[in-house]
C-alpha cells in the first residue's frame, strides 16, 4: 500500500488527513511534522488513528509530512495545498 492513498485529499484546501496503516512506518503515536518548501515548520504532533490537519491559513504551495521510522529513519511525503 502506498503512503501517498492515506494522506488525502491531495491537493488539499482547509484541511488535510492522515490515516492509520498497519506499516511499521506510519503508525498511530508516531511523531510528525509539517514543514512548507521554504522550510518553515507548520505544525507537529503525534499521529492518531485518523488525524486530521487544519490548513486554512497556510499558503498555496507544497508542504512535507515528516516522521521518523522504528529504525531511526525519516519518511517524507510531499503534499500540496491550493486555494
């Protein structure tokens, strides 16, 4: 399964959603965070089963979802957001 079917929509608008798989890299109580493209951080958190993200005031542009993976690893999965 691939990362990108559960974080939907993408593009995304007002908010975005990350949804639980049973890999080992995107698991519930795994840290996250969010950053633009310029680099600046976004928001943070701890995955839950369905976590939603509120994205009404970021900008247009491209966004990376990052967690770290049980082998000390970073994933990222880059997103867009369009008004």
């Amino acid at each position: 399964m691939c990362i990108r079917d559960r974080l939907y929509p993408n593009p995304g608008n007002d908010k975005i959603f990350l949804e639980e798989i049973q890999e080992n890299f995107f698991q519930s109580g795994r840290p996250y965070k969010v950053y633009s493209f310029e680099g600046r951080f976004m928001e943070g958190g701890v995955l839950s089963n369905k976590q939603e993200i509120n994205t009404t005031d970021w900008s247009t542009g491209l966004y990376f979802l990052i967690f770290e993976d049980t082998d000390k690893k970073y994933k990222k999965i880059v997103f867009e957001i369009v008004r």
